[in-house]
C-alpha cells in the first residue's frame, strides 16, 4: 500500500558469527513478516568496536528512523548511541547495555538473576565443595561482567569451592579451545566450567576429551538455544550438564520497535525470562523450540512464495500494460 508510511529501521550487530545471533535476526524477520511498512538495515560488525561505530555512523547518513543495537562494549559505543538518540532518533538497546542513559528502551533477559542461578546450580550440584573453571565472555561487554560478579557473589558462601582459574574465552568458540589448550593444568584438576555461553562449551570440551585429558568434567553453559548442534543439543548429548536460556529478543525488538515509531509509549525496559535446563525438562523444551524451528521454516517459505508470486504478477501486469499500450 503506497499510503502506508515506510519506515526504516537500522540494526547494528556486535556480530553475526554464531548461532545465537542469526536466530536473533531470524527472529526479527519473522516479525517483520506481519510489519510491511517496516524495513531493516542490517550492519554487521564482526567483532569490532570500531567497525560498529562507523556503522553506526553509516546508517546514521541513511536517516534511519529508528536504531537497534547489541553493542560489542558497553564504554566506547555510547557516544555515538548519545549522538544519534540527541538528533532525536530513538535507540533499542539489545542484550548488551550500554554506558549511558541516551536510549528509548531496554530488551534482554537479567544477567545478574542468570549468574546466580548458575551460582546456586553449581553450588547443589557440587555439593558445597569442588573446583571450579570458569570460562569468561568478552570483558568490556555487560554480560560477561554481570554473569562473571553474580555467580562469584554466590560462591562467597561456599568457601570450599574454589574458582582455580578464570579463561577469558570472549564469547567465541575458538578462543576459549585455544586458553583451554593453554590451561590444561587447570582444566584436570577441575571438577566443572562454568562458561559464559554454550559456544565456548564445545571448545573446551574438545580440549578436556581429546587425549583423554579430563573426561569427567561437568559443563554448565548459557543460551540453550534451539537447533541440530546448540546447547539443547548439548544437553541431549550430555556435553551440558546444565544450561540457562538466553533469549535473543528479536522478535520482541521488532514489536517493540514498531510501536515505539507508531508513536506509542515504551517501557524503559523489557525482560526477558530465563530458565534452567537440565536433564529433568529438556525434553519438553526441546520440543516445543523444535516446533518453533519447524513453524519458522513454514513462515520463510510461504514468504518466499509470497515474493516470487508478487513478482510474477507485477512482470504479468508490465506485460498487460505493454500490451495494452501498443
Ligand atoms: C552471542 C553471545 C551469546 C551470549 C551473548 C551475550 O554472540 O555470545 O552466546 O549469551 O552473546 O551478549
């Protein structure tokens, strides 16, 4: 309908590398299915901070409407988040925060709240005594720093579980394989990692199950997200002992973003529910996000039947044009 107003939306990603995040934007594309008017742009940052700030600038010179981002570190991005929430732009921030208060809104589960569940899981299943490896997502981003100072907070009240050592595994896979080859020491006295995400999980049990190393390690991870090789996955396997879910919040960004530009009032801050999964519910979890996959499938490929038929018929309608023209 050309009298619907068109809206442009920019999306600024800290990265697009793993799974969590392309099932982030997967879930943004579903929903703006049921948006027309809305339109995404989708930048990319792969890791860098500075890459995301001239990103940021970019659409900026697009004349966004509206932004979204998940900023790779809390400090450096907020003065360009200032800039572009002054010129009177509203700003989602997503999962990550953000040093500053120059943003229309908050969408992301409670990292404190998760870290300490992962606190008083590991202390249970320890039972009050053991060594601990703990496996750190990138430091100067809020998550990491929340679920790192929550689960140490409860562990202050189990004296005979000792942290020997904390990875810093940045969030990525890769990384945490390469300090966990560098830490082997560590790795064979512990009784259990605790990393950051699910990702870095597979990492370090590469390194615990190759030669041998330590085989009887307990993994406890963060995402528990949907799909052939993720966290609920994992647990199924047995590579998990447990895993706390972390929303993405891309369906609930673009909902949130649209009403934001329909002129409507937000909250300051939307939460995300967590939960934790074990051996006890991930059946049914599983379950129910396989359907979700399965409807989500369903949902891009009607679109794209959607698109193709709208195609065939405007180039049907140029030809009848044509037609009636000569
Ligand atoms: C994905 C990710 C998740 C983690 C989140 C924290 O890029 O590393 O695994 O929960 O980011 O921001």
């Amino acid at each position: 309908n050309s009298n619907q107003k068109h809206y442009k939306i920019g999306f600024s990603q800290c990265t697009g590398g793993d799974e969590w995040r392309r099932s982030m934007l997967l879930e943004m594309q579903r929903e703006l299915f049921f948006h027309p008017d809305l339109e995404l742009v989708y930048k990319d940052a792969v890791n860098s901070t500075q890459t995301q700030i001239k990103q940021i600038n970019d659409l900026m010179k697009e004349d966004i409407d509206l932004l979204i981002i998940s900023p790779n570190e809390s400090a450096p991005l907020a003065p360009v988040v200032q800039e572009i929430f002054r010129k009177g732009i509203p700003v989602i921030v997503l999962d990550r925060k953000i040093n500053t208060d120059a943003y229309s809104t908050f969408i992301g589960a409670n990292n404190i709240e998760i870290g300490k569940a992962v606190g008083n899981f590991v202390a249970k299943k320890l039972k009050g005594k053991g060594k601990v490896v703990e496996v750190l997502g990138l430091e100067s981003s809020s998550p990491a720093q929340e679920r790192h100072k929550a689960f140490s907070d409860v562990l202050k009240n189990y004296p005979e579980i000792n942290v020997i050592k904390e990875l810093q595994g940045q969030w990525e896979k890769d990384t945490a394989r390469k300090v966990a080859a560098q830490n082997i020491g560590a790795l064979q006295e512990a009784d259990l990692v605790f990393a950051h995400n699910d990702v870095m999980v597979k990492g370090i049990y590469e390194v615990c199950h190759k030669n041998s190393q330590n085989k009887n390690i307990l993994f406890v991870g963060i995402d528990g997200l949907a799909g052939p090789h993720n966290g609920l996955q994992m647990l199924e396997d047995k590579m998990l002992t447990a895993t706390f879910l972390y929303p993405t919040g891309g369906e609930e960004a673009i909902k949130v973003a649209s009403q934001i530009l329909a002129g409507k009032a937000a909250q300051r801050e939307y939460k995300l529910n967590s939960i934790q999964i074990d051996s006890s519910n991930v059946k049914g979890i599983k379950a129910q996000s396989d359907k979700l996959l399965n409807q989500q499938e369903d949902i891009q490929k009607l679109n794209t039947e959607i698109d193709t038929l709208e195609n065939t018929f405007s180039s049907e309608r140029n030809k009848l044009y044509f037609t009636i023209a000569c």
